[in-house]
C-alpha cells in the first residue's frame, strides 16, 4: 500500500496570497505549460508548477521555504502562455513578497513596510530623527552665504545617523532573514531530495555565490525572456546607478576622513561625473520600469500592489530629489536646495532602513537562491 501524507491546507494564507496579487490561482488546473515554457526553469524539478499546486493546497512552508519562487525573474512566459489564465508569474511575485515579510526580523517592520497604511509613519520616523539632531544642534534655519549643505547639516552628524544603518542594522536584521531563509530552502530541498548533504558546506555555498555574480551583472536570466524583455535594460540602468553611487559615496567617504577634503567637489572631478551619471541612470531606469509597470498595468486591468509600487516610486524620488538638490545648490536658491537636501536624506534613510523588507531585498535572497541552486547541482553558473 503506497504511503500517504496528511495534508492540512492554510486557507488564511491562500488569501493572503490571493490579495498580494495571487488572485488568479485557482484558475489552474496543472496542465504544466508553464514549467514547459519558462525560459529559466531548470530540467530537474522545474517550476512554477510545483508552487502553484502548494498556492492551491495552502502548502505555506512548502511554497515560502522554497528557493524556486527566488529562481523566478518575473519573465511572465509562464503567464502569456497559460491556457486558462492563472498567471503563474504573479503568484510566484505574491510568494516573494509574503516570505520577505515572513523572513523578517524585527517582525513589526516585516508587517508595516508592506502594508500601505503605515507608509506615513515610515516617513516620519527619519523625517523626526533629523528634526531632533537639527534642533539640538541648532540648525533648523536656512543658513545665511553660499550654499554649502554641511553648514545645515553637518557631515558627521547625517554619518553617525547612517553608518550605524549600515554597519549594524542592516547586517542584523538581513543576518536574521539570510539564516531563516538558508535553513527553510535547505530544509525543503533535504525533503524534496534536491540537497544530498545533510549540513550546508559554507566554502562551497560560497564558491557558489562567487560563481552566480557575474550572470546577475550581466542580467543572464532576464536575456532569456520574451515577454517581459523590455524590463532588461532599465534593471541593468537601476542596477549599475546603484553600484555607482556605492562607490561614490565611499569614495568621498574617505576623501572626507582620511584626507580631510570635503565638498562640494567640482563638476569635472571623476567621481562626480560618475556620481551624475549614475544619478541620471536611477532617473532614467526609475521611469522606465514605472511606465512598463503601467503598461502591463492597463493591458491586465489591474494596478499592481503596493510592495511593488512603493519601491519604484522610492527609487524615482531618491534620484530626482539628489539631482535637484545639487542643481538647486548651483542656481543659488537657498530656500529650495536647503529643504530638497532634507527631503533627500529622508529618503536615502528609508531605501537603507527599511531595505531588509522591502522588495529590494530580493537582491540578496534571489543571489542566495541561485547560488544555492548551482551548490545543489541544479544549474551551471551562466
């Protein structure tokens, strides 16, 4: 007699799922032509067909402790392709974004910094953590001369609100959600008989990352796809803005520190072109993904989801409000430099505060998964 397995579904999550953009799953009805047409499924044990029988059956620890729905570009082949309409690719894009939440610590940031009704007060907590440190120091007022934004707020005093951000809060809260999340994968992946060793080998999982980079860089994956092409080179414009203003921004770290030559710096100094360049690519790359998020919006009739929205308009804003802080500073208008600065610090501190939570996670558990993928056996790195 063949074994069987008690299945218990979670209706509540189904629901869950459902409201983050799932809503279509029910539709399927396994005919598998999603796994057959994905672009970037791998042979063994493919995907999306396996989480959308989870979604189903409300299989939570099945479908969020799989590394598969982190295997997913959102290509939406599996969608385009689907005889009866369930949108695999929404599902899986549903999936992510409750196991961020799920994977989250502290827990009561993984609940807010989703949730549409709070985006409010996660203003509001840089927006009076800047207000106190200015008052206390005395600079609330615009200061009188040439524009210089150190004279409103003070270089060290913005590095001691982020290098703490950096060094200590971001490494622990992603810390906490990187072990939650290699545990549940390699643990779904020992019962699935993906995994042959018991315990995770860390100088070969970490071979495995080395070896994933490059295709991220080069945005391999996202080649491949047919649909939603027209998403490759605004991700690779947002990507690389990104990395240049990591660069940046160390790079006049230590000018600041260790050779004591603050700004501003000239427009032709290398590093501030770069910094330009990089900025106007966040811009460009910002409004690109927000009018093909549009697009895609009116041809299904629906507006999207919050976590997917809050982070483009985040992204769009961060890079217009450093652009016109700095062209402001250059006309000489104290009374908009001074106050677009502010609002620019405000959200610079929510892209790295709220990081861990937010959909821009998917940099770090999307790079696990795929190492994780080629450490298992799955997939050549590319």
């Amino acid at each position: 007699m063949a074994d069987s397995n008690w299945v218990e579904p979670d209706v509540k999550f189904v629901k869950q799922l459902q409201a983050m953009g799932g809503d279509t799953l029910k539709k399927c009805y396994q005919c598998a032509t999603c796994s057959v047409v994905c672009p970037i499924s791998p042979e063994e044990q493919p995907f999306p067909r396996k989480e959308m029988i989870a979604a189903q059956w409300g299989l939570k620890d099945r479908l969020i402790g799989s590394s598969d729905i982190w295997l997913c570009h959102y290509c939406n082949d599996c969608s385009t392709y689907c005889p009866r309409g369930a949108k695999p690719g929404e599902l899986l894009a549903a999936a992510r974004a409750i196991s961020v939440s799920e994977l989250s610590w502290p827990s009561f940031f993984g609940r807010i910094v989703p949730d549409p009704r709070y985006w409010w007060l996660l203003l509001a907590i840089p927006v009076a953590i800047f207000l106190i440190l200015l008052g206390a120091i005395g600079h609330l007022g615009i200061p009188e001369g040439e524009i210089e934004f150190a004279k409103f707020f003070p270089t060290l005093w913005i590095d001691i609100v982020f290098v703490p951000l950096a060094v200590i809060w971001i490494p622990i809260t992603f810390g906490v959600g990187i072990k939650r999340f290699m545990n549940s994968i390699h643990k779904n992946a020992l019962a699935n008989g993906t995994a042959k060793q018991k315990q995770l080998v860390v100088p070969d999982f970490l071979r495995s990352i080395v070896c994933v980079i490059p295709g991220i860089l080069k945005h391999t994956k996202f080649e491949k796809c047919t649909t939603n092409r027209d998403r490759y080179v605004p991700h690779l414009l947002v990507l690389f803005s990104f990395l240049g203003l990591f660069i940046v921004t160390n790079i006049f770290f230590v000018a600041l520190y260790v050779f004591h030559s603050p700004g501003p710096y000239s427009q032709l100094n290398p590093v501030k072109i770069l910094a330009n360049v990089s900025g106007i690519a966040l811009i460009v790359g910002a409004v690109w993904m927000i009018y093909n998020r549009t697009k895609k919006a009116e041809e299904d009739g629906k507006t999207g989801t919050y976590f997917d929205w809050s982070l483009l308009i985040l992204v769009l804003l961060l890079g217009v409000t450093g652009m016109l802080s700095q062209w402001t500073r250059m006309l000489h208008l104290p009374l908009v430099a001074y106050p677009m600065y502010f609002i620019h610090l405000v959200f610079v501190f929510c892209l790295f505060a709220y990081l861990p939570f937010s959909k821009l996670a998917h940099l770090v558990y999307r790079t696990l998964a795929m190492a994780y993928s080629h450490y298992t056996g799955r997939e050549p790195c590319e």
